[in-house]
C-alpha cells in the first residue's frame, strides 16, 4: 500500500450520528469528531488538569520503561493517569453516548464487554521534539505480531482538545491508512499530518493506526489534551483503573462507569476462553447487572 500521497483526517461533526464516523475510521484509521464532549465537561475537566499539573514535574513519567519511557513520554511534557480520581466529570467523558457507540461497535465483535485501557493528561510543553510513530496496539504485542495483518480491534482511544490544539501547539500526527499497511514496523515521520482539534473535538483513532505527539513549536505555550482508551476485556489494560477505588466506592456511577473501571465482573460468553476477571472471588457473577452488551 502506498501512502505517497497522504490525505488528511476527515472531520465529522459529532450530530452526523455514528454511521459517517466508523466509515471514516475504517478508511483512515482516524476521524475526528468535532464537538463530542460537552463545553461544561471540557471546562471542568481543563480546570482539574490544571490545577494538578502544577504540581507535575515535567518529564517525571517514565511510564514504566526507563529510559525507553523518558523518550517515549518527552522532557518537557507532563503526564498523569488516575483521572476518575481527579474530578466527577471523568465519569461524564466515561458515560459519553457517542464514544460508547463508536467503542461497542469496534471491541464488541471480539469480547464480552471491554474496560478503560488508560486516561491520561498529556501537556505538550514548549520546544518539545515530536513523539515518535507508534501503534497503541503494540501494547499486547504478541498478540499483534502472531495476527497482522488480519489483526482485529482489541483497543480504540481518543485524543480530546480541552482547548485549541494546533499544529504549532503539537497536534497529534496520524498516518492516515496506516492500520492497513501490510508491513508491521514501517514508520515514516513524513506521512503523517496533524489531528487539530478545537475543546471537545476527539480524534478517534485506531490501535493499529501510526501516531504521535506532535512537535511543539511555540516559545511560551502548551498543548492541553487527553487521551482515553478502551482495551477488550481479556486483555491486560495499561493502567491499573480498579485498584483506584474500593469495593462499593463506585456505587453511585453507571453501571457502564463501574464496568469500564474493573468493578464488575468479566463474562467472556459467548466468546471461548478470554479469561475472567472477578470482582469478588466467588461463583461468576456481576453484581450490578446481568452480562450482556456493552461495558
């Protein structure tokens, strides 16, 4: 496949409903979806971020990896994950009708249910180089390397602007077509084109599309977004969501919020094998529901 002649990513208002989005998704691997969240969510959840950021060392995650994980996550940006602990509107991003479409139509063809792979604040900071190309999917990577290219969805994110997020600021970089390519490990820096968003726009992306953060080019400025991803609920997702909160802390959520954030238990019927995820070691049982459709 050849990506010579790069397009750039549709964008779809989000009252275009969901059919036009997952047709966009499948022919680039990326969409985005312009207004998705709503502006009292987004300034609730801007004014959170910032607060704790303040406190963050840029630079200080490592995301587990050493040196590989300095270079990954930059010197001069500030990340941190645990957002449900941050402010009650995580819950409002969690329980967001459009993403649950999109996420229900991409991961329910092949688990149960699925949960939160990872939420994370990422503030790009001034004179930070661009992040190198990468697949989320690549997380679960024996699972890529044994299936590609006939690889199914097992994770589906979003990058969500909680304001103006542009090319200078560092707009995320997508191949568009890239999940299609037929060679697992090709990155080339210069196929790929900026995902601007406007506060509430989403880039919904493929795990097996080919992105990174962009460079930042301003002197004084950062770029302020989110990101949020599901993972199919027989993998191991990369942030440890359900340690966060105790038993029954949750209780006063959706049943989708309490699902998403590994607080009710895993069926993988009627799909085989998969595993199980217990939230209580005992007969199989989901204690807010019966099993069935969504997470």
């Amino acid at each position: 496949m050849s990506l010579t002649a790069t397009r750039q990513l549709q964008r779809i208002p989000a009252s275009a409903g969901l059919e036009p989005i997952l047709e966009a998704l499948g022919d680039d691997g990326g969409v985005i979806v312009e207004s998705m969240f709503g502006a009292e969510t987004i300034a609730q959840m801007r004014e959170a971020a910032d607060d704790y950021a303040s406190g963050v060392e840029p630079g200080g995650a490592t995301q587990g990896l050493g040196d590989d994980g300095k270079l990954f996550v930059g010197s001069n940006t500030i990340r941190f994950s645990s957002l449900a602990r941050l402010t009650p509107a995580f819950f409002d991003v969690l329980d967001n009708e459009l993403y649950a479409q999109i996420a229900d139509a991409v991961l329910l063809p092949i688990c149960g249910s699925y949960w939160l792979n990872t939420a994370q604040v990422m503030y790009i900071g001034p004179g930070e180089p661009a992040q190198f190309l990468h697949r989320d999917a690549n997380n679960w990577w024996a699972f890529v390397k044994a299936t590609w290219p006939d690889s199914p969805e097992v994770t589906i994110s979003a990058m969500i602007g909680l304001e103006e997020v542009t090319e200078e600021l560092g707009a995320t970089r997508v191949v568009p077509g890239s999940h299609r390519l037929s060679e697992l490990n090709r990155y080339e820096e210069r196929e790929s084109v900026p995902a601007e968003l406007g506060p509430g726009d989403a880039l919904i992306y493929s795990g097996y599309v080919l992105h990174g953060g962009g460079a930042n080019q301003t002197a004084d400025r950062w770029r302020r977004a989110f990101h949020v991803s599901f993972v199919a609920g027989w993998l191991t997702p990369e942030e440890a969501s359900p340690m966060d909160f105790s038993l029954g802390e949750l209780s006063g959520q959706s049943e989708r919020v309490q699902r998403l954030l590994g607080h009710a238990s895993y069926d993988p019927r009627p799909y085989n094998g998969g595993g199980l995820w217990l939230r209580h070691v005992r007969e199989m049982q989901d204690v807010i529901g019966s099993n069935g459709g969504g997470a």
